[in-house]
C-alpha cells in the first residue's frame, strides 16, 4: 500500500482569457517512508501540484488517495481535520505566526483539534528534541534566525506524527551551512519516524537527500 497515490490529474488555471494546462495525466506514487523530490523549471507545476497533493487546491479531474481514503471525497471541513491529522506542511517562506511563540507556532495544530494538554506538552518535548531548538520554545519567532524559523516549521509538521510530509523549496531561503544543517534534520526525521516526505525543489543538492527523484515536463512526471 503506498502513502499517496495520484491518478490521471488534471488541473488548468484561467488568466488573461486564456486557459492554461499544468497537470495532464499525472499519476504519481509514494511508498510508506519514502523521500520523493519533485524537479522542474520554474512555471513547470511543481507547486500547483504539491497543492493539489496536500489538499490545499483540487485538481480539475482525477484522483487522489491517502490511507484508502479518496480526497476529493470530504467535505471542506473534513479535508481540514483530515490534513491536519495526517498532513505536515513545510515552506520556504516558513509560515510562522509572529505573534506567537515558538511552543505555541509548534503547538496550533495540535491546540486546532483541541487535543489534551499534557498530549501537547509530550509532543512539544518530542518535537523540539527530534529538531534540536528546545532552548527556543518561549523565544518570539522574530527573534529566531532564518534556520531556527525552519526547524521550527519542521518541528510544527511533525508534532501530529503525520505520515506525509510536504515541502515546498524548504532551504530556499537559507544560506549554504544552514540549508545543509535543515536537510540532515529532515533526512535524519524520515528515518526516526517513517514518515514520507514529498520535496518540492529546484536545487539537485537537495533533491540528492531523497530516495527517488522525479522531473515535472509538460504537465507530466518523468
């Protein structure tokens, strides 16, 4: 059984009149554990389709399953509890709430579902130990640096223990040592946890920390 499985995606945008294809016939698996990188250049639909993947936009036509369970199935209040559940986001521009903490940034998906606090408290200490910030948790997120912002949102994706984690560019906006240091946590994550992880990216240095490299061309996966 794999952890995501696509079939036959199709997805169009409409702009200036005009309809443009980016997904045509996409298929695509990955395996329980698995690290996937998405190549491609940029506009060649690497981001629309880790979107449609996680949930966050719907193809045009096609499906997508996740633990037997066909997306396009839920309601849209399903889909949330459903993703935030079994989904891990990760972004190049972080996403960080910066009238938060860092506990509590780590903690919202945890706190959305209303699970019980000395849950939250073991996962908190689990997540700030898997990534190396536990002196930081009741630092500002402003007064975090570039790498300490992305660790935080590694920290974030993994605290409900999601099998599938999405990355979008999540060294983009790092310099060199640091882009190195997240992607050994990263990799280092996916062993401890099993979780799988789909990276989005333009940079073949990242893409060499997964088990499978994919190249999106024409709407299609190669």
């Amino acid at each position: 059984m794999y952890a995501l499985e696509a079939k036959h995606l199709y997805k169009n945008y409409r702009t200036r009149g005009k309809s443009i294809e980016v997904l045509r016939n996409l298929s695509l698996q990955v395996g329980r554990g698995e690290m996937v990188a998405i190549m491609g250049a940029s506009g060649s639909g690497k981001t629309t389709l880790l979107h449609n993947l996680s949930g966050i936009d719907v193809p045009d036509s096609g499906e997508i399953m996740v633990n037997d369970k066909e997306l396009s199935s839920f309601s849209s209040e399903e889909l949330a509890l459903f993703r935030r559940s079994h989904f891990g986001m990760v972004f190049q521009d972080f996403q960080l709430l910066e009238s938060l903490s860092v506990e509590e940034n780590i903690l919202l998906p945890m706190i959305l579902d209303k699970r019980d606090a000395n849950e939250q408290a073991q996962r908190l200490k689990k997540v700030l130990g898997m990534v190396g910030i536990e002196e930081l948790a009741d630092r500002g997120v402003t007064e975090l640096s570039g790498g300490q912002k992305q660790r935080t949102a590694i920290a974030r994706a993994f605290v409900q223990e999601p099998e599938l984690i999405f990355a979008d560019e999540p060294t983009g906006n790092l310099d060199v040592q640091t882009a190195e240091n997240i992607l050994h946590c990263m990799a280092e994550l996916n062993r401890e946890t099993g979780a799988s992880m789909l990276i989005v990216t333009h940079d073949s240095h990242v893409a060499s920390f997964c088990q499978r490299v994919l190249y999106m061309q024409e709407g299609g996966l190669r």
